[in-house]
C-alpha cells in the first residue's frame, strides 16, 4: 500500500458543482485547479473526483460514453493534466472514479453490440441470445437493437452491463470469465486505467465494484477478477490507490483494494450515526452506537493489515449531513469521523454543513440526490461565488436561504465548523496513532446509551477518544485516566474512582 494513505484525507469533488469559471453555470477543472489552495489548508491531501469523461450526463457521468475523453464541459485532457499536476505540487493526490461495470447506451461499443453482424464488440456487454428472453434478476434493454436479444443493465435502464462473465454460467448465453468477451472486457478496463495513471492521476474510486461477475457466489468471481488487476497494478502503477465502493471490506480488500467505503446501504450501520430517525450524534440522546460498532468489529477484524475501512462524512448519493444534525452535533460527528482508523472522506460542502436541498425536481438523473449536489457556496458575492452564470442558469439551484454557510465566513469565523474541522486535521496530522493504521479498542458502546468511547493506538502511544453528541451528561466506568487533553470540545471530562463522566454536548483525546 503507498505511503500516503497512512495519513491520507480525502476531500470528494463533484466537479458539476464545485467552481465554475467561464460562466457557464456548471462547475469546471478550471474552477477546481483555482481551488486547490482551499483544499489545502483545509488540511486535505487527497481528492476523489467524481466521473468526469464524456458522457450525455444521464446519471451525472455515471454514464460514460467515452472512457478517453474528458467531459468537454469540464474542460480537455489537458486540463485535467493540469489538474493532476498542479494538485501534486501541493502534496495533494487525485483519484478518478471508475466506472467498470456499465457504460451509456451512447457509448460507441453499445452501438456496435447492437448490430446484428458479429463485430468486435458483440460480447462487450451481457446479452441473451432471444428478445424474448430477459436476463433473470438484472433490468434489461429490449426492443431497440437490430440484433435478436436483450441486454442486461446494471442500474439505470441506459446504462447496459458490461460483460465480465458469469461465474457458473447456467444458460447458454451467459459466458463464463473466461471466455474471450469477459476477457477482452478485462483488458479493456486495464487499458483505461493505463491511460489515466500514465497522465498522472494517483488512482481510481471505483464504482459498484463489487457487481461485475454476474450469479457471483458470494462475490467469489469479482474477487478474482479485482486481484487480477491488481496484479497488473503491482506491476506497472504499483502506487496507485484504490477504493471501491463496495461496502463490504472483508472481500474488497480480499481483491486487492486498498481501501472500502462504509454505505448507506449494505450491512453496515452507517445510517444509525447521522442519517436515520435518531441518528447517535444528535444532541436528542436517542440513538445507538452499539449494531455500528459490532459490524464495524466484524469487518475490522477480518480486513486487519489487508487495507483500510473508509467512513465518508457523505457522499453524492446520500443526504447531507446537515440534513439530520446541526451546529455543535456536526463538530462532534468530525471529531468522530476525524479520530477513525481508515481514510476519512469529506464530501465537498459537508465541512460548511451544507444544506440538503428540499424539494429539487431531479437534475441529470439525481432524484432525492439533487438535494446533495448543489453547487458549493464560497462567499456573500453573486451565486455565493460559484459562478457568473444568471442565477437561472445554474446546474442546480442553490440553497437560497439568507443564512446559507460559506466558506469565506467560517474561514473568518474562529468558531466555525470548518475551523474545528481544520483543527481535527492538524491534531490527526500530527498524532500517528489516530491516524489510518493506529489500532482501535472500543471502550464503551453500549446499547442505546451515552458516551462513545474508544482507543486509539500504536508501540509509542495511547488516545482516549470520548464523544457525547447527547445534551446529557453521560458516565462510563474505565480503567484509563484521561491525562493530557489534546483536543477538546464543549465542557471539560472529570475522572473520579474509576468513573469518566463526560458533559452533553462534549468531546475531546486525550493521552492516558
Ligand atoms: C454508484 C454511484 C452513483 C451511480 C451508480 C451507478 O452508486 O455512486 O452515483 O448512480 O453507482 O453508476
Ligand atoms: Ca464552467
């Protein structure tokens, strides 16, 4: 694993709604090169970059047409070369999100599968062999192609299913992985990766990486076909970095990823933390620590020393943070987020408490999404900084309430939520043992109750981490004795006779 994911914090870019800066009312590389310095001192050193190729934009890029090409919107090749160099000469890394398992039914390679004469991309995507027969369990494409079948989608009904074969074919259509369509497919996917990582960006995020196989047992086929690549990794980009969005680390990290996301969805328990009806870090005191933490065991256990679990603050598919929890409860949730082993992920706009945006009618295949993806607000000037565009023209509304956050007045505001947030860095920045690969115990996450404790460790040093996002002051039997505090929030923590008594609304590390 490289070097840099030890301390490594990601900041995710949705590159639609991050900066525009020819006025065209949608976000550009551009814009992102221009705000590199933002990211920097916010303290991040990693970026991941949501899709940004050629594409009719009917899953916000999720639906390549053109693996090679940057979307013209966002600018040229070039441009996001310049993008990887100028954010390498300040430390930071990119990843680019990878879309393996289906492209736009625009993309050339769908059009040629679609003709009836055999041609070199009539495997390329998972077809049966009958219009009338649909593939069992998958959505499909029928009824528009000269060729006689139907084709398997992935996710939305534009985007057909790449073919990476199916682990025990049971039709005779459907291929195994090794037949010479999954295979080409494969080397394909090996090609574009190629072409990414020699003009410079530092890895990929891969999307629905754990849905390439299909009738996989237990996704024993995607495994293989993930340790196959890396494979080719190890031998031609051995440092570039991999998540997967996967949510299910005890088999990602198995095929050779570095690192998984935690998810919405999946087993997981993310939700319990902010996004449910009581979710445990809000001051009402009503939610519950303890399903998260056992699940969380679970895959730490099983991917110890093989690679990193990633909690993301959020992400373009889920509410926003601040949907759910507010002011001194979001600082308490980084103060969670930011002492977690792992690579901790911050969703543009999340360190602002951006606003979920109600009642959005659905932009470029975002439904309840939208709400997400509105374009960043930077400061008080027109369309809070994000562009120059007439305010109609803009991707997606933005918040318009009077009191939306910027970046530029919690910069100037000591007390703001970017400013804590800027802190928790410094502090993880500079404490090893909070850092990707230091050891976690939990101390204390019991059932329905308050505070959250845990340890965070290496040979060299112990923190005692102690969170208690409820308004209530909450008391926890324990055998170590806060010593030095180095980071606090809230009200101070007191130790009497074996007892830790933490007051509501509080957080801090300590050494012990
Ligand atoms: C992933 C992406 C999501 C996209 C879907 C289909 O879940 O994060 O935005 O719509 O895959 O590619
Ligand atoms: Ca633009």
């Amino acid at each position: 694993m490289s070097k840099w994911l030890d301390n490594a914090i990601f900041y995710e870019i949705y590159p639609q709604s991050f900066c525009d800066t020819n006025a065209d009312g949608i976000g550009d590389f551009n814009g992102i090169i221009k705000k590199l310095g933002y990211i920097k001192e916010l303290g991040c050193n990693a970026i991941w970059l949501n899709p940004c190729f050629k594409s009719p934009f009917g899953d916000a890029g999720y639906d390549v047409s053109d693996y090679y090409t940057a979307a013209p919107r966002y600018g040229t090749n070039e441009d996001l070369k310049r993008l990887f160099c100028e954010a390498h000469k300040l430390g930071i890394h990119v990843l680019l999100d990878l879309v393996p398992g289906h492209t736009s039914s625009e993309h050339e390679w769908f059009k040629e599968s679609m003709k009836a004469t055999p041609n070199a991309y009539t495997d390329r995507y998972v077809w049966t062999d009958s219009i009338w027969e649909e593939p069992q369990g998958m959505g499909c494409i029928r009824g528009i192609s000269e060729r006689d079948g139907s084709c398997a989608v992935n996710f939305f009904s534009h985007q057909p299913a790449l073919n990476y074969g199916f682990y025990k074919p049971d039709r005779p259509w459907q291929q195994s992985m090794e037949d010479d369509g999954p295979k080409a497919t494969l080397e394909e996917l090996k090609n574009i990766m190629r072409f990414w990582l020699k003009m410079g960006c530092d890895g990929f995020r891969v999307d629905m990486a754990g849905s390439l196989v299909k009738n996989d047992d237990n996704g024993k086929g995607t495994i293989k076909l993930w340790q196959n690549i890396r494979e080719f990794l190890d031998r031609e980009f051995p440092d570039a970095a991999m998540v997967s969005e996967w949510g299910e680390p005890d088999k990602s990290l198995q095929g050779g990823f570095h690192m998984d996301f935690l998810l919405h969805f999946g087993p997981s328990h993310y939700n319990d933390l902010f996004r449910c009806e009581e979710p445990f870090f809000s001051g009402r005191g009503e939610g519950d620590i303890s399903e998260f933490v056992k699940k969380y065991m679970e895959n730490y256990e099983k991917s110890e020393q093989k690679g990193l679990i990633c909690i993301p603050s959020g992400n373009h598919d889920m509410d926003r943070l601040a949907r759910s929890i507010h002011g001194d409860e979001l600082k308490i949730a980084f103060a969670f987020l930011l002492s977690m082993p792992g690579a901790p992920f911050i969703y543009y706009g999340d360190e602002i408490g951006m606003r979920y945006i109600e009642n959005h009618v659905s932009v470029e295949g975002g439904y309840n999404r939208t709400g997400s993806r509105s374009p960043m607000q930077w400061d008080s000037s027109v369309n809070a900084g994000f562009s120059a565009a007439p305010k109609d023209m803009l991707y997606i509304r933005q918040d318009e309430a009077p009191d939306r956050p910027t970046a530029e007045a919690q910069i100037n505001d000591r007390d703001s939520l970017l400013n804590e947030i800027k802190k928790l860095i410094t502090i993880r920045q500079s404490v090893p043992s909070l850092q990707s690969n230091g050891k976690i115990t939990f101390l204390y996450a019991e059932k329905n109750a308050y505070p959250f404790a845990y340890l965070r460790s290496n040979e060299a040093e112990k923190i005692l981490v102690i969170l208690n996002p409820s308004h209530n002051e909450a008391s926890f039997s324990c055998q170590y004795i806060p010593k030095e505090a180095i980071y606090t929030f809230g009200k101070a923590v007191s130790y009497e006779n074996g007892i830790i008594t933490m007051p509501g609304g509080s957080a801090g590390f300590y050494r012990i």
